[in-house]
C-alpha cells in the first residue's frame, strides 16, 4: 500500500508545448526492467545511469484541446539520489507530493481535505495504478543551461487541482489562455526571444474541445473507461468534480 495523504502540497516550478499552457493529460509509464514496491510494479521502475536512483519514466499525452496527441517526457524519483538530513530522497519526497497532487487533480480534490473518502482516493496499491491516469496540469519550458548541447524541453510547470481558480473551465473544455512561467536559463541571460515547440509549433486540427464530448482521443471508449476508474483501495461514493465531462468517471 502507497500512502499520499502526508505528502506535502507541491511547489510551482517550470521545470515544447507553450510556455504556460493548461491542458488535460494522461500518463503511460514506460517499464524499465526494475522491480518497484509491490507485485504488480514488477519491471515497471528505471534505473539512472547516473547514480543509485530509480525513477518512473513517463510520457504524458495531451488528451483534448489544440495540442491533443502531443506529449511531454517527465521522469520521477521515487528512491534514491540525494538524500535529507533524515536520509531520506529528496527527489522521492518530491515525487510524493506530485503524486499527491495528481490524484487530487484526478478526482477534484481539495489539499485541505482529509475526509475519509479523500484520503482514500490518495492511496494506491503501487506505481502501476498511476497508469493511464489523467491530470490537469500548466505545461513549463525549461530553456537549456547556457552553454548547453541540449535543446528547451517541456515539463510539468503545475499540477491543477480542484482549488485552483481554472479548474472547472480545464476540466469542462472552455479555452484558457496560457501563463507563461518565463523561465531563465541557470547560468544567465535568455540565450532566445521565445521558445518555440521542439516539434515545430504545428497544432493538431482535431476537433476543439474534445475534452467534454465523452472520448478519448489516445484510446478506444473502452481503454477510456478503464483509465478512469477509481483505484481498487477506495470503496466510498464516487467523486465527481463540478463541470466533468460524462467519462470522467466512467
């Protein structure tokens, strides 16, 4: 059993969607060959290359708007590296708290809230269960350090939870205009005006909002309703944030 319900509400960061966008998306955790915590985590964990850290790597997928079908690569910690003063993983605690904030994001929760029912809807049995979950987040671009070979890259900037002032338009498919992060490379000045979209700045012509017509542009009606249903830990009435869509939950 994974516990989230003492995590920590987590900071906003911007870590080549545009800067700033809100959209809906949906992880796939691509397995590395290393055992996470329980039985059904078997071979989903990856190994870094770089020291003892062992990290879910994950492709989120955009699931409706302007930019469905486009994807951000995100890796979490989840044991390993750097570690506190109680030796504890630094990288871990802050996977933890992403973790938190997607499920509240997922089911329209509150930070605040500790019923019974919440605090259930923030426990799952392994890191499996975050597959094929979605969340609203606010995408950030992380411009290059200077001096760097590497080009900007998208990152989760913001998890959106039910207490954000946006939420039920996200959630309900109504257009809501970015808020760029504006984030400075490390060691100095902006090395470029504006950041563009590695792949091209090109959005999709799918239909706009998808969001709230109750499919799933990623995946088959039925691959849709397995994804959202509610983890087998919670056995309290469903939750069904205002403004959802009718697939929400399932």
């Amino acid at each position: 059993m994974l516990d989230f319900n003492d995590a920590e509400k987590p900071r906003v960061s911007g870590d080549l969607l545009p800067d700033g966008w809100f959209a809906p998306f949906k992880i796939t955790i691509k397995p590395g060959g290393i055992d996470g915590p329980g039985p059904q985590d078997k071979g989903l964990l990856t190994q870094s290359k770089s020291s003892d850290a062992q990290m879910l790597d994950c492709e989120l997928t955009v699931m409706a708007g302007l930019y469905v079908r486009r994807k951000v690569y995100q890796t979490f910690t989840v044991k390993g590296g750097s570690l506190d003063e109680k030796g504890q993983s630094k990288a871990g605690k802050i996977t933890k708290n992403s973790i938190r904030a997607m499920l509240e994001s997922r089911y329209g929760l509150k930070f605040s809230d500790t019923s019974p029912e919440a605090n259930a809807r923030r426990q799952i049995n392994g890191y499996k269960d975050l597959d094929g979950l979605w969340f609203i987040m606010r995408v950030a671009v992380e411009p290059p350090d200077i001096g760097s070979q590497y080009s900007p890259k998208n990152a989760i900037g913001e998890i959106i939870s039910s207490d954000h002032p946006l939420y039920a338009d996200i959630l309900a498919g109504r257009d809501v205009p970015p808020e760029p992060f504006n984030k400075k490379p490390r060691a100095g000045k902006a090395t470029a005006s504006a950041v563009q979209p590695g792949w091209g700045g090109q959005p999709d012509n799918s239909p706009t909002p998808g969001w709230n017509t109750g499919a799933d542009p990623t995946a088959s009606a039925a691959a849709a309703q397995a994804s959202s249903a509610p983890p087998t830990t919670y056995n309290g009435p469903t939750v069904v944030p205002q403004g959802a869509p009718s697939w929400v939950n399932g």
